[in-house]
C-alpha cells in the first residue's frame, strides 16, 4: 500500500529514504503528542471518581463521637 507519491522529480534512492525517514518521525511525533494528550484527559476525567473526593460520609459514620 502506497501512502504517498512522489509527483515531480527524479529522487535517488538516498533521497526517498531520508524523506521517508522525516516523515516517519515527524509522524511519530505527532502519533506521541497525541497519545500523551489523550491521557492526560483520561487522568484528570478519572479524578472525579476517587473515592477520597466522596463529599458524603460513610454508611453508619453518624454513630460516631
């Protein structure tokens, strides 16, 4: 499967392979930073389920004191 084209030129096989390298870690890059981002969301989205942020006391805490 062919991702992309070269359309004008005649590259030699250094060049397509140092544009092939570019682009894979310029894609890398961007599939990291994105990752990264989509976790954090997943994290600070998490934090309103701990228990500790419970504002309600437990089951039988009026007993107490």
């Amino acid at each position: 499967m062919t991702c992309w084209r070269i359309t004008g030129g005649t590259p030699t096989a250094q060049e397509t392979a140092a544009l092939t390298a570019v682009l894979t870690a310029v894609l890398a890059r961007h599939t990291a930073a994105r990752e990264e981002a989509q976790a954090a969301e997943g994290a600070a989205a998490a934090c309103w389920h701990r228990p500790h942020r419970n504002p309600h006391p437990p089951a039988g805490a009026w007993r107490t004191g």
